[in-house]
C-alpha cells in the first residue's frame, strides 16, 4: 500500500494526458465535450481493451483512437438498455409464475403469511417488514396529498372528495390498508409486484418445498437449481446495468449454473468444462428465457442488430467463440 498522489486534472489536462500516452485524438472538440459529459474516471475502463497490458504508465497500444474507445463506450451503453429490457421481462413473468402457482396450491390469496412455506434461514420478518413498510409509507404520503387538497382555495368540497378518492386508488401498496382491515398486509399477488429482483430471488431460494420450486422452474422451462442460480446471476447484471457500468467484457462475480446435457436447449460450446463468467454466458440465459416468456418478442434480432451496428467489437472479449452463432441454440424454432 501507499498513499495515493494523483492529482486532480482538468478536461484539457485529460487530453493532454491521453496524447502523452500515445492516444490518437482526431478531434479535440468533440473528444472535450464527450470527457465533459461521461468523466474520465468511467471512460477509463473502457480504454483497457486500448492500452498496452501491464504498462505502468497507461501506454496505448499504436494507431489507438479516442474514437474507438467512444464507440466502445457506446456499445456497452446498448448492450445495457437490451439486457436491461430482458431482465425486466424475466423478473415480471417470475413474479407471474410465483403468483400463479403458490396461491391456488395453498388455496390463499396470502400465502406468504404461512412461515412453514419458507425454510428457516429465510428472511421471513424481513419480508413482511418490507411490506408493512411500503404500505405505511404510501399510506402517510396520501395523507399528506389530502392535505394538500384541503388546502387548494379553487376546488369545491365535492372535487376535493373526488380527488382523495383517485388518490387513494392510485397504487395498490396504498388502496389496501385504506380498504381493508384484516390481514393487515396486502395478497400474494400485490406482495410479490412489490419485490426487487434480489428478493424475489431470495424469496425462491426460501421456499421450504423442492415441490414448489420445481413446479416455478418447470414453468420457466429449468431446473430448481437452474433458476435459482440464474436469478442470483440476473439480480447481480442488473445492478451493474443500473449502476451504468460497464457490462459487454465483463467477468461476473459469481459462477451461474450451467444446464447439463439434454436438460435444456444450451449453446454446445458453454457445455465445455471452463470457467463461462463474461456477459456470453447473461446473454445466453436471457434468451433462453426469452424463448419461454416472448418468443416472438425480437430481442435476439435486436442483439444481432447491436453487434452488427459495431462489428469492430471484439466478441471473444464477450466470451462468445469464433462462429458462435452458428450454434443451433441461436436459431431456435420458435413458431
């Protein structure tokens, strides 16, 4: 360790720090105005794939552009948005799936109130904390809007209580305690449209029965082991796509579980006994499950269309192989 000397540079330090490095600058407005908007800090990581590896001083790697590393940078942004929309899509048809079988099976609209569903090391109180807490706070809030509409001088006592009213039914988190007593907490259904990714995914990994979890996966078309490993992979994707960081070569922090022969469609080249960690892999698993939720939703097209839009991206930094999309799995019959 040592203590850090970095001083802090402006946007025309930057420049000339990156010239010094051997960076070629076509155009010094536009590069100026692009460190203005994103930060060096974050167009640094894309710069890697450009810089000499190991260099102590940053050195790039001869004829590197700043206009390659924008175009990078753009890319990865894209890649961001189509992922981010396919997660969305898994995390809304799990909740469905969720939903649909734990409340007919146990015959209740709030089944999660059940503590012998969940195993032990479940978090259970915290997930009924999460709830009650939603409700109070959406509660208090509207309390403040009728307020505020007691208030308003040009509205008559009739537009006042009509007003409280659409208030009052204008998310659910709020409408339940308002007209409901008993259970205090909102059903099954509405619980679960309340959760994050992360703790739907935790709230799967905590069900006590494999019989349940199977039944889940089976309808998503995995294994109870498949789907819990890739809804801890997803929750982790999808912090980083939130955070706007930096996603097409990056190496996942955890190892997600990869199908065995025959147990679903799956690239052949993912089958091999190899660390299969880079953003290959997120995108694999997303469209297996596009296949299942919305087949003829175009995403894979969409992706396609990406990486033909930047056909100087490095695909095996991707951890795709060459000739990858050769494989039968990307041309799934889906009619």
């Amino acid at each position: 360790m040592r203590a850090f000397d970095k001083p802090a540079i402006n946007v025309d330090q930057q420049l000339q720090t990156l010239e010094e490095r051997g960076l070629e600058i076509q155009n010094k407005e536009k590069a100026k105005l692009f460190l203005q908007a994103v930060g060096f800090f974050r167009l640094s990581a894309y710069m890697r794939p450009y810089q000499i590896p190991n260099n102590p001083d940053h050195l790039f790697k001869p004829n590197s552009t700043f206009r390659q590393i924008t175009r990078t940078y753009e890319f990865d942004r894209k890649l961001r948005l189509l992922v981010m929309a396919a997660i969305e899509r898994v995390e809304v048809s799990v909740r469905a799936v969720v939903g649909n079988y734990m409340g007919p099976k146990y015959d209740s609209s709030h089944w999660y109130l059940d503590r012998t569903l969940f195993k032990k090391y479940y978090a259970y109180y915290r997930l009924l904390q999460t709830i009650d807490h939603k409700q109070s706070k959406a509660v208090t809030d509207y309390e403040k809007e009728c307020r505020r509409i007691d208030k308003a001088r040009d509205k008559t006592p009739e537009q006042k209580l009509l007003l409280k009213a659409n208030r009052a039914r204008e998310n659910y988190a709020r409408h339940y305690p308002l007209t409901y007593f008993e259970p205090d907490l909102m059903p099954g259904w509405a619980m679960l449209e309340e959760l994050t990714l992360g703790d739907l995914s935790h709230l799967y990994a905590g069900l006590a029965k494999d019989g349940d979890k199977k039944e889940i996966a089976k309808a998503l078309g995995l294994s109870m082991p498949l789907l819990e490993s890739w809804l801890k992979t997803l929750t982790s994707v999808r912090n980083i796509c939130a955070h706007h960081s930096r996603l097409w070569n990056r190496e996942l922090g955890m190892k997600p579980e990869l199908p065995k022969r025959s147990e679903v469609k799956w690239p052949t080249y993912f089958r091999q006994p190899k660390e299969h960690m880079r953003t290959a892999v997120v995108v694999s698993i997303l469209q297996h499950f596009m296949t299942h939720i919305s087949p003829h939703d175009g995403w894979l097209e969409q992706l396609f269309e990406l990486l033909e839009q930047f056909p100087e991206i490095d695909q095996q930094m991707m951890g795709f192989p060459e000739n990858w999309k050769n494989d039968p799995f990307w041309g799934m019959d889906t009619e």
